[in-house]
C-alpha cells in the first residue's frame, strides 16, 4: 500500500505537494500543555532562535563548560534562551537523544544543533560563529 | 586509561591526518586533548568533523577508558593560518 503510494508521489511530485500541509510550529506542546518531551525540546528550538542547553543558569552556571557557553552566547548581544538540564532529569536525558550529542552544554541557532561546548569554543574563535549568528 | 598511541592508530585508521596533537591532560591517560587537521574536514560543519573523530574513538570513549576528550578540528587551511 505504501509502495504504490510513494511511486504516485514520486511521479506527481509537483501536484502533490502543493496540497502538503506544513506543521505548525503552535502544534509543537510542552509538557504542561499536553506534549511530550521531545515535543517540548522541538518548541523550544522552534521558538528561538539561540537555545543553550546548560547546567545552572548564566548567572550561576554550575559547570565551567556551561560558563563558557554562556559567556561566548552573551558576547554577541543578542538574545538567547538558555535551560537548565539540572532541573529537569527528563530533559537532561532526552536532549542527549535528541541531539545525539553525549554532553551538555548543547547550542542551537536557527533552529539547528551547532554543538556542545568545544565546537561552539573553536567556531567562536576562527569567526564561524559570528557568520552563522549574523545570518539569523 | 587508554594510550596514546592507540588514540593515534585509531584515528589514523579513519581520518586522513595531515596534522595530530595527542596531550595527556592529567598525566592520567584518560583525559586528553587532541588537536586534528585533515582534509577531510574542507567543507563540512565543526559538528561532523566533531561527530567523525568521536566515531573513531566510539569504543573507549563508551567504556570510560577515555574519560574526557577535549577535540579541535581544523581543515589544511585553517591549520596553516592558525601557526
């Protein structure tokens, strides 16, 4: 059945997809409103456009990888929201899977995984990072 | 505790190294820097070439033999700037 579906699509391609309803990001729920985990994470990422997944917070970050992080975000002036893994032992786990990165912190920009804390270190100091945040 | 010339072996084995730094950071053969160039990495983001060195050592970064790994990957170019 989905054989013969897939080989329409394939061959109507243009047709089709002009009837593709893209999800909305409003259909992405927290856990309050009702979603899952990952469907949280998805909002959060979603939602803005530089994420830092941390332990602590910037004002009192409790790792000095995480201090770091947070130090070279605010160095650009822009906002970022950060959240606190230690808080949240679900989200701690599940950003791990999500991401496929084994260690926090983790760094999103436009909507995208950039990297835990020794990427975001090198693309900070070769200038990458400032070209990928000024793309936003 | 792992050593360091196996670190070497195994990413040499994976990577097409032009340049590798293997530094014991604690003298304790379980947390290390390595800094890596390869030609490998022209055109690709700094989180695959992040991804393709931790592939490489998968096994004793999974078993703990390798504790921390503290990892910088440049390209040829990158490398010949930065010296």
């Amino acid at each position: 059945m989905n054989g013969k579906k897939r080989s329409n699509i394939m061959t109507e391609k243009k047709k089709i997809s002009l009837n593709i309803v893209q999800p909305k990001t409003e259909e992405l729920k927290t856990r309050v409103e009702g979603g899952d985990i990952v469907s949280e994470i998805s909002a959060e990422i979603a939602n803005n456009q530089i994420v830092l997944y941390m332990k602590g917070t910037p004002a009192e970050p409790r790792c000095g990888f995480s201090a770091r992080a947070s130090q070279i975000l605010g160095s650009f002036g822009l906002p970022y929201h950060t959240v606190d893994i230690l808080v949240d032992p679900e989200k701690r786990q599940a950003i791990k899977t999500f991401s496929n990165w084994p260690t926090i912190p983790q760094v999103y920009i436009g909507g995208e995984f950039l990297g835990g804390s020794d990427i975001l270190t090198q693309m900070y100091e070769n200038g990458q990072l400032d070209t990928v945040i000024k793309a936003l | 505790m792992f050593e360091p010339e196996k670190i070497d072996q195994m990413l040499r084995a994976e990577i097409n190294v032009s340049h590798l730094d293997i530094i014991d950071l604690t003298g304790t053969r379980d947390h290390y820097s390595v800094i890596i160039v390869s030609e490998d990495f022209n055109g690709t983001m700094p989180l695959s070439q992040h991804r393709r060195v931790n592939a490489a050592l998968a096994a004793p970064l999974a078993s703990g033999e390798i504790h921390a790994l503290q990892l910088k990957t440049l390209t040829p170019d990158e490398w010949e700037k930065a010296k």
